[in-house]
C-alpha cells in the first residue's frame, strides 16, 4: 500500500472516529427510535457531497483542530457541513 493510501486512509479513519466521538458527546444513545434510510438516490447525494469537501482536504482539517490548531472561520463553516453531512450519511445507513 503506497503512502498516499496510508495517509488516506487514516484521515478517514480519523474523520469518523471525530463524528462518533461527537455523536457520544451530544447523548445520542441507540435507545431512540431508529433512523430511516435515507434511499437511494438521497445517499447519492450525500455520497458527492462528502465527497466534495473530501477533496478540498476537511480531514486533514479535522485532524489540525485536534491538534489544537486554529482554523478560519471558513474552513470551521466547511468542517461543521462536513460533520452533519456525514452525521446523515452515517444516520441514514447509507454506509451499509
């Protein structure tokens, strides 16, 4: 596995690690009603938008705020749609 796969792989290792640590903290529990698919065509959607602010490097930003690193305003705007998108993806089953 080359390099660059590594790293991929760890950012998003990391970004869903930061989502479910974040959905603990907020008292989400698994005794609510559970949450309904989101379907096709609305994964889709998820999927490339996800995918959008994958390529303009929101895990290595996620990763930097970790670490304690400030960010601009912007890129904290981007990193909070990031994390609800992927809240819903997650939510949705779309990762099933």
């Amino acid at each position: 596995m080359s390099e660059y796969c590594v790293r991929k792989t760890m950012k998003n290792c990391l970004v869903v690690a930061v989502v479910f640590a974040l959905a603990a903290c907020s008292g989400l529990t698994s005794d609510g009603p559970e949450p309904r698919s989101a379907g096709a065509s609305g994964c889709r959607s998820l999927q490339k938008e996800l995918k959008r602010y994958e390529r303009k490097g929101v895990a290595g930003w996620a990763e930097a705020k970790n670490a304690g690193k400030k960010l601009s305003k912007s890129k904290e705007a981007d990193l909070r749609i990031y994390n609800e998108l992927l809240n819903t993806y997650l939510g949705g089953k779309c990762h099933l």
